[in-house]
C-alpha cells in the first residue's frame, strides 16, 4: 500500500489557493481512477482505491497546513507504513506554473506543511512539487500563495490536474522520471 497525502488548508474559503494544488491533485487522482468516497479519518479525508495493481491510499489533512504531519504520521502509523511508502503533492513556489518536478527528500523551503511533516517523519519521503510561480518579492509571497488562482489560469490548471492524474499509474510505479516526462508531454 501506499500513501499519496494532498496538502491544502480545509474549508471552502481556500478551497481554489495556490496552497491548497495538492487537495486539487489528489481530487483529480480519485475522480479519474475512481476511488472510493472521500470519508473522515486520520483527522482528514481519506479515500481507498487501487491504481493499476497498486492499493493507494489518498489523504487530504484536514489539520491546516501548519499541522499536516500529525494527520500523516497517524495514517503510516496505522497502517504500519514506512516513509518510503508516502508521496505528497504540494505547490512549489520555486518552479513556474504548472510544472511539475518529482524528488525524494531535500528541505522545507519554507513550505509549512513540509515543515511539519519532516517535524513528525522525517525528511526522506517523495513529494510531488507542483509550481505555482514566484511572484518575484518576498513581500508578495503569502498574497500569493494564499490567493486564488486567477480566471485565466483555471484551464491550464485543469490540464495540469487531467495530465497528473492521468499519469498516477507511473507515479504508482515508481517510475518517476517517466511520469515528469509523460506529464509535461501532456501540457506541450
């Protein structure tokens, strides 16, 4: 089994943030593979499925971001997981809008749900960075992040949405570098 965590902040106030591309990643995963219904668990929403031969577990704490890894922490202790079975989709300020890059470990770079992620588990887990862009002051930062994705930005966002979900089954995989590739294939 495997844990794919969605960060985001809960509440439809934040529901179409910048910070919150992982709860839409996620979203789209179990729509297009047909999960089982969102349910409360793990102090989030957790639903079940299976892509291809994998059993995927897909969380969308429901802590705030500043608090996502107590949520994590309780889901890999319950199912007796360890690190290297967790992937978080999260917004990367350091990449360009709608690109998508794939690592395992590195630092927080300021990101609060990473931050208390690595607090609770450690740094060593794959995370999906979604870009959302710079917005070139330091002093923009939080309005950026924070704020809505504009009008002229929602297709785009959904084909971003459409190619990750429809590239998951590599993600389950584990083939990572194809699944970068065959997702920017998709967004040429």
């Amino acid at each position: 089994m495997q844990l794919w965590v969605g960060l985001g902040n809960p509440g439809a106030q934040y529901a179409l943030h910048r910070h919150n591309v992982g709860f839409m990643a996620v979203d789209a995963i179990a729509e297009v593979h047909g999960f089982e219904p969102w349910r409360k668990q793990f102090q989030g929403w957790s639903a079940l499925g299976r892509i291809g031969s994998y059993r995927i577990l897909l969380l969308k704490p429901a802590t705030f971001m500043n608090d996502s890894g107590r949520a994590v922490a309780e889901a890999l202790r319950f199912y007796k997981l360890d690190l290297s079975a967790l992937t978080v989709f999260h917004d990367e300020l350091d990449l360009q809008p709608n690109k998508v890059k794939l690592k395992v470990g590195g630092g927080a770079a300021g990101h609060n749900g990473l931050r208390s992620i690595d607090q609770h588990l450690g740094p060593d887990y794959r995370r999906v960075r979604i870009g959302i862009g710079h917005p070139g002051h330091k002093d923009r930062v939080t309005g950026h992040v924070l704020g809505n994705y504009a009008k002229a930005e929602m297709d785009p966002l959904a084909d971003l949405l459409g190619a990750i979900a429809a590239e998951a089954p590599l993600l389950a995989a584990r083939d990572d570098v194809r699944f970068m590739n065959e997702v920017a294939l998709r967004l040429q």
